[in-house]
C-alpha cells in the first residue's frame, strides 16, 4: 500500500481545511521538522508517525489517514503540541482526525479498533451513570471485541483488593450528562 | 659588514612560558654579525619598540631581527618601528618563534628552545644578507570603468560617481540594465523590480560623472593599478548620437516577427529595435542580420521617416581608449542551457516547460502577456503548477555541483505569485532542501507555505505528456512513495552560471577565475571584493550565484574599495617584485609564460661587446603588475630573475644556516 503514487490532479482535497475546521490548527504551517514524532511517547506503537499523518494531511491523503491506527493511539499528552516549532497543536490535529474518523463510521483496525471499542464503552458508562463506572465498562469492551473473558484474573484481583466496584456510583444530576449527550447526537445529525 | 641587532620576545607566557628566551639571547649575541642581543616581555609593545629604536642608536645597527610572533601579525608594526630610527625599513627579519615553535611544541620545552636558536639563526644569516629596498609610487588616474551594466554596475557606478570620481560603464547589450529589469517582483518584499532600477539606470545616465558605452565591449586592457588604459569596442549601432528616441523608425520599420531577446523570444521586435520601452539609453539599435537594407540592399525606411536624421548604415565599429585607475568586473549571470542536459524534462520539446525567467517575463505587467500567467503552447491559465527546484545546480552527474542561491526564494516567490493570481489554482514545488538564509527569507518562504504551496521533498525524474497536459513524476522522500502531479505547466529553477563570454573578459582583463567559471575574489572571507590583480574589482553575480541584496552589497563594498584607491593620487608600490638580472638573462622569455599577471614584457636592450654593438631581447618587469609571487623566479634557468627581499642569495643563505 505504502508504494502506490500519490497522485496531485483536479481533484483537490479539503482534508487540510476540514482538519483546520475542526481543531483550527493549519497543518500546512508544517515543515517536516520531525520533533513531534521525536517526543512522542507511542511513537514506536504507531504505524505512521505523527510528522507523516501532518504531511499525509498536508496532500490530502485522507483514507491513509483516517485508517491509520496512529490517530487512534495517539494518547492526546500533548507532548508534541508543545513542541512544535510552528506551534501547531498536533495533539488536537489527532483528536480532529480521531473524530472525523468516527463520524465517517470508520472503525480503524487491529490495536486502533480495540481503542475505539475502549472509547465507545467508556462513553456508554458515562451516559449512564454521569460517571465512568470501571466493571460496566471492562464487560462492554470484552464482548465487543468478542473477548469476554479478557483480563478476568486481573479483575477478580482488584475487587478483591477493593479497586473496583459492582454497584456504580451515579451522579445526582444524571439526566443533565445524558442531556449532553443527546445534544451532540442532534447536533451530529443536524450537521 | 652588518651589524644586527636580535630582539626575542617572550610574548608574556605565550613564548616565554615554553622557550627559555633568555638562553636563546645568549646564543644569538654568538651568532656571525650580531653585534647587540637582548629579550623583553612584549616586543611590539610601546617600551619594546622604544628598546629596539634606541638600541639601533647606541649600536650603529644596520640591520634587525626580532623573533616573536607570525610576520603576518607584526612585521609592519617592527619595519615602522626600525624606519623611525632612521633604518630602511625592509633591513629587518622576523623569526616567528611562537606559531611555529612555542605553540606547536608545548609539551617539549628543551627542544622548543633548540628550534628556536635554529629559527633565530636563520634570521640572522638572512639578515646578514638584506639590502635596503625603496616602495615606488605609482600615480593614480582618477577614473572607474565598469564593466557590465546590471544592478551591480549601476550601483557601484552611482557610488563611484557620488564620491566625485568619473567612471565608465561598458554594456554589450544595447541597454544597461542587467537580469533585474526583467524580473517583476523581488523577494522578500515583493517591491516591483523596474520600479526600482529603472529610476537607478536614469539616475546613472544622467549622472555628470558617469559616462556609459551601450553595446560595446572591452577590446583590450593594458597597464595596472593606478593606470590602466582600456581600448574600448562600441558596435556599429547604425544609429549616431542626434537620435532623441522618438520612435518612428521602428513603428515604420516593414520587419516582423523577430523573436526579441529581452522577452527571451515569446514577444516580437523590428530589426530597428530598442529592447523595452524604459530602455537606458532610449535609441535603438540596427539588428543588421535581420534589417532588410543589409540583408537585401534596398529598403532603407527607418532613414527615410527619421525626423533627425540619425540612421547611418554606413556606421562602423568603433575603437575609443579610455584611461582609468580601477576596473570593476560585474559581468554578472546567464542561466544554464537546461535543454541541452534534462532529457528527462523533454529536453526542452515541451512548449509548457519553461524556466523561471520566462515566468518573471510572463507575470510582469509589461512582459509580453501584459502580466498573465498563460500556458505558452495554447495560451490557457493553467490551474495546476509545478515548480522544479535545483535544475542543474546541486547536480554533479548532469551539471553543476554548487547551489545557485536565489532560485529557493525565486521559486517562493512565483508560487504566491501563482497562488494570488489564479483563483483555484494548485501549485507543487519539488525541492531538495528550501534554502532561505536571508533576512526575512525563511518568513517569506513560510507565508508561501501558508498560502498552499505544496512542498514536496524529492527531485523530479520524469516529465512527460499527456493529452495536452504534463505528468510529473517525482517523490515524497518524507512519506517514502512517490507522487505524480498532472500539471498544466513546469517551471524550472535552472541554475546560474557565469555570462557568457566571461572567460575572455577574465582573459582580457587578467585576472582569474575559479573552478566553475566565477571570477575569482583575493580572499573568500577577507577580500571578497577585490581579484587577485592589483586595481582589478568585482562585484555581483559574476562572482558566484547571487541575489540583488547581496549584488548591491558587494557593489557597494566595490565601490567603497575603489573610492579609497582614487583618493590617493598616487600609491605606494610594493618594493618586494621581481628584479631581472639583463646581464644573466638569456631572453628565453620562460617566465612571460609562467607570470600569472601578465607582468613580463620583452624589452630590447643594446649590449658593447669588445669591437661591436649587439641588440638583444631580455625579459623586463613591470612593477606596476608584478604583485611579487615569484613564480618567475623558478622558471627562469640562468637564475636571472630574483624577488627582492627573497633573492636566491638570501634563501640559499638561510637554508645553509638552518642545514649545515
Ligand atoms: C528567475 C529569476 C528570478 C529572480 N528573482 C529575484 C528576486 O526576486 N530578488 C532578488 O534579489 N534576486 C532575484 N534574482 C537574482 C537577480 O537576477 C540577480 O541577483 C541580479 O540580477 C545580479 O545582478 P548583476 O548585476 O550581478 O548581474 P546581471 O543582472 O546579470 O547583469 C550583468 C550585466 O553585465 C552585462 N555583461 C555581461 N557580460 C558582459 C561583457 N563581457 N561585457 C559587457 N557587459 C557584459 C550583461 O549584459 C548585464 O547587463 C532572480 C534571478 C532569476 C534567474
Ligand atoms: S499527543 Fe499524541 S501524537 Fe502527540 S505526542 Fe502525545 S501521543 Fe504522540
Ligand atoms: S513538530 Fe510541528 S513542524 Fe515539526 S513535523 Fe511535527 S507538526 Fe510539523
Ligand atoms: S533613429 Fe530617428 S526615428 Fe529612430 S528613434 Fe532615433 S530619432 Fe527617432
Ligand atoms: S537556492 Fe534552492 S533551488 Fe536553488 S540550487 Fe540552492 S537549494 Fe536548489
């Protein structure tokens, strides 16, 4: 896949504008420096390093991107935002590009779907409970990712030590979370 | 008999701290002539020099050596020293115990101390050899010729000429003006080009000290610094000097479509022409391979309609001697023939592959598209641009090895200009590395970034068609794939080589240049103005790659060099050139070969041997172009030709001190 052209015709791409849209950072202010990847930590996990996800950007190269598991991997420390020369946040860059992914229903792969999944499930406990709520949350994410009894020893481990718990903590005001949730799948819709 | 005095010096710790100074004292008040030795701290200091003044007095000296640091740091400070006790100042010798010794031999004092007495001896036995030598003086003509008219030539000129000096401007072409008038806007401010130099190539006709030959060149140059005599070509211009510019013989002249060269051949010109309308100065010239009355014989319509009467067909070459005191070289750039070299770029078959010269043409609102970026084989804006960076420079395969400097910011520059004026447009620039080292480059280059250009780091390997339109090939050597571009036009950043004929001015005006063609500079870093003839200056493109900024620096760090020279009316001449021996010299004339400066000329002398007279040639020495290399002294088989201050006698002398 790597080796196919990239080919520079007509049809433009506005992934550099949508990406500036989403997070109001100009990727094309970059100039390859390579100090993001440089100071990443998950770098060496990634598949494409983060100075390639602002060039592939740079060309328009919107599927490799969108499909990478780099966007998705990308723990949001910031460690490259604060570094860039050119002061471009890379980190929300990521984050752009992690939401524009979702929103195209693209599920990523391998290790960057199983985030996805994490993410989803994460959120899910949210929406109920206001509130992340660790037990829930471990159980979505096994059977999603067909994997039930995933990690179950290290479970037990800490409920028995007391670090997680069945019952969830709630919020009082539960039903304001929810409403934000709904509010950003209206305005998802809307948009 | 000479009677020397040896003067060592501690130079603090600097030689003191290694050498054992005073034991080298000891040792050199034995040596063969010395009459007086003795050591202090800081020689060159005041109370070390007032030391070496009164002990010149007390000892009768006749000559001095002081031992002490390299003679590039003091020996003119030590010969003023001794001249102000009434010595000639070339009666001195320097042994540089420090560079040489001290410093090099820290860690073995005992031997750092030998060595020393060694070089001190050596001086000595030198010194014991020196003759007093007297600087001529060479009176100066207070006059600059230039030699090209670019932005270089321009500005030093007008500097030149401020200063109350005359100097002349020569220009092959029929207008001065250089590369800069065809250029639109210049980086980094974007300030419009013949807005800028056209009022300077005014100001320079009309400046009272400032007299230019158009279409001329420099036939012949004789003589050096101070007074050099050049015999200058003006080319028959068919057109004599009552012309007022009117232009009505090139309205009436019936030629056409003769590709103009100023446009670089995409817009038309008669064969009585003038190159473009700011034209400095305003007559045309008769192109005579092209004019009907010198092709056929008849015509003769320009003559007929000009109110003035200044057509003359009959016009020959002309030859003027001009007489001046410096010559400064601007001769500036041409760019490499691409086409010749790229056959992967099409060889120059693909009318939609141009070079960054023909777009400064096409951009400018005077250029022949009235400023319209239009694609030269149909005549459409293309939506799609690729610029090609370092075409022939950086590439030692196919052409030149070094970077030609401007074309990064140039290329910048033509993608904003692409950028702004098509709507829509897209625009991508292979580059090997962006080179923007100037002051508000890097910003400039970053805005272009800003406003899209699409870098891409790779060099490009194939240009081809395609329908009616080009497929780039190249690659993105930061994502590791290779990218193709379908483009409507290619520019090419082609790289800058010295104009044409740049050699014979070099040849003619003697001086030299370096491993490309670009005239040499004296020093890199220290002399970067001057050549490594006396009197001989340069500035601009003509010495390397270069961008305006830096072509008028130089022009104005030319100028400033030549202005100190004409302030003297006469300089001082080395004493330390080459001296031939008529009796011993054979007329073999082996040194006019070798002598890089052209300083050697044949001269007839009249010899009485017993009962009749001979006339025979030896070699004579010009001491206003011997700039005392010596080259000639080796060259020479009878030992005729000797440097003064480095005679044979002299070196022999110091070798047998050193050796024996
Ligand atoms: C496409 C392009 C765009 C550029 N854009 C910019 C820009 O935006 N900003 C910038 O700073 N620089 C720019 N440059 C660089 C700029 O053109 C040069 O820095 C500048 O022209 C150098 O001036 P010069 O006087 O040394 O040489 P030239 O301009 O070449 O002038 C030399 C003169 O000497 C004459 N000559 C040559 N040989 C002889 C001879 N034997 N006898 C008599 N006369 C002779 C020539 O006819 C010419 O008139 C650009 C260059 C290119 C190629
Ligand atoms: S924010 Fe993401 S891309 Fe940036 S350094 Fe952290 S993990 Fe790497
Ligand atoms: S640190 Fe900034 S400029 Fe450097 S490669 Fe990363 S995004 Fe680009
Ligand atoms: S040569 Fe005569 S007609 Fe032509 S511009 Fe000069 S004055 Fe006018
Ligand atoms: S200035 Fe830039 S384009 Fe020109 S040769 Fe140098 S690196 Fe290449």
């Amino acid at each position: 896949m790597m080796q196919q052209p990239i080919v520079i015709d007509d049809r433009k791409s506005d992934l550099s504008k949508e990406v500036l849209l989403h997070s109001a950072q100009d990727s094309s202010l970059c100039f390859q420096c390579g100090k993001c990847t440089a100071g990443c930590p998950v770098a060496f996990a990634m598949d494409l390093t983060p100075n390639q996800i602002m060039r592939m950007v740079q060309l328009g190269l919107i599927d490799d991107v969108l499909n990478s598991q780099t966007i998705r991997l990308c723990a949001y420390c910031s460690t490259c935002s604060v570094r860039c020369p050119r002061n471009i946040a890379v980190a929300d860059v990521m984050d752009s590009l992690r939401i524009m992914a979702a929103e195209r229903n693209i599920p990523g792969t391998d290790r960057s779907r199983k985030v996805n999944i994490f993410n989803q499930a994460f959120l899910d406990t949210l929406n109920m409970f206001g509130r992340s709520h660790e037990v829930l949350a471990m159980l979505l994410f096994n059977l999603r990712s067909y994997q039930p009894f995933h990690n179950a020893k290290l479970g037990l481990k800490m409920f028995n030590n007391g670090k997680i718990k069945l019952k969830p903590d709630r919020v009082k005001a539960v039903n304001e979370v929810k409403e934000i949730f709904q509010r950003i799948n209206r305005l998802r819709k809307g948009a | 008999m000479q009677r020397i005095g040896v003067f060592i010096c501690w130079c603090g710790s600097n030689i003191g701290g290694v050498v054992d100074v005073p034991a080298v004292a000891r040792e050199a008040a034995k040596f063969h002539g010395v009459v007086y030795s003795a050591e202090y701290k800081y020689m060159c200091s005041e109370p070390g020099q007032e030391m070496i003044v009164s002990a010149i007095k007390e000892h009768r000296l006749t000559g001095v050596v002081v031992a002490s640091c390299s003679p590039a740091l003091h020996e003119i400070t030590f010969r003023k020293n001794i001249a102000r006790a009434g010595l000639n100042p070339y009666m001195l010798e320097m042994a540089n115990i420090r560079e040489q010794c001290s410093w090099v031999h820290q860690h073995e004092p005992e031997k750092a101390t030998k060595k020393a007495i060694d070089l001190v001896r050596r001086a000595v036995a030198k010194a014991g050899k020196l003759e007093p030598l007297f600087e001529s003086t060479i009176p100066v003509t207070k006059k600059a010729l230039i030699i090209g008219g670019g932005i270089a030539g321009i500005q030093a000129a007008l500097d030149i000429a401020d200063a109350g000096n005359e100097v002349v401007i020569i220009e092959r072409e029929p207008t001065i003006g250089g590369k800069m008038v065809l250029l639109d806007k210049t980086f980094p401010t974007l300030d419009c080009s013949a807005c800028i130099s056209t009022p300077k190539m005014v100001s320079a006709a009309q400046h009272p000290n400032i007299k230019i030959y158009t279409y001329a060149e420099v036939e012949e140059v004789k003589g050096y610094i101070g007074n050099f005599s050049v015999v200058v070509k003006q080319k028959a211009r068919s057109v004599n000097s009552k012309c007022t510019g009117c232009g009505t013989c090139w309205a009436k002249c019936p030629t056409k479509n003769i590709p103009n060269e100023f446009d670089l051949g995409m817009s038309m010109r008669k064969a009585i022409y003038i190159p473009f309308p700011q034209a400095v100065p305003n007559r045309p010239v008769i192109d005579r391979e092209r004019c009907r009355q010198f092709v056929k014989g008849k015509c003769g319509v320009c003559k007929k309609f000009c109110p003035t009467d200044a057509i003359d067909y009959e016009q020959g070459d002309e030859f003027v001697t001009e007489n001046v005191g410096a010559i400064l070289v601007a001769t500036g750039y041409d760019l490499i023939d691409w086409a010749k070299i790229y056959g992967e770029y099409g060889y120059g078959k693909y009318p939609d592959v141009i070079t960054g010269l023909h777009f400064e043409r096409m951009v400018n609102a005077s250029g022949p598209t009235g400023g319209k970026i239009v694609r030269p084989s149909d005549g459409e804006q293309p939506k799609t641009v690729v610029f090609v960076k370092c075409v022939g420079s950086r590439d030692e395969a196919k052409a030149r090895e070094y970077c030609s400097r401007a074309c990064c910011m140039y290329t910048a520059k033509h993608a904003h200009q692409v950028l702004e004026k098509i709507p829509g447009s897209q625009v991508v620039i292979f580059y090997i590395d962006v080179r923007c080292a100037g002051k508000a480059y890097e910003e400039f280059y970053l805005k272009t970034l800003h406003e899209g250009a699409i870098y891409t780091r790779g060099r490009v390997s194939k240009i081809y068609p395609e329908g009616n339109r080009l497929i780039v090939k190249g690659a993105d050597t930061l994502l590791g794939r290779p990218v193709e571009v379908v483009a409507d036009m290619v520019v090419l950043a082609t790289a800058m080589i010295p104009a044409e004929g740049s050699a014979d001015v070099a040849r003619t005006v003697g001086f030299t240049v370096d491993k490309d063609g670009f005239f040499q500079e004296a020093h890199p870093k220290l002399r970067p103005v001057e050549t490594n003839t006396g009197g001989v200056f340069l500035a601009g493109a003509c010495q390397g790659p270069k961008d305006i900024p830096d072509t008028v620096a130089q022009a104005s760090g030319a100028a400033a060099k030549i202005i100190g020279l004409l302030s003297h009316s006469e300089i001082a001449g080395e004493p330390t050139i080459a001296r031939v021996n008529e009796a011993m010299c054979s007329g073999c004339l082996a040194c006019r070969e070798i002598c890089p400066y052209r300083a050697i000329e044949p001269k007839e002398i009249v010899e009485r041997l017993p009962g009749k007279q001979v006339t025979r040639v030896v070699a004579s020495v010009n001491s206003g172009l011997c700039q005392g290399c010596g080259a000639c002294t080796v060259a020479c088989r009878p030992g005729a030709l000797n440097l003064k201050g480095f005679t044979n006698e002299q070196l022999l002398s110091e070798v047998d001190a050193l050796c024996l």
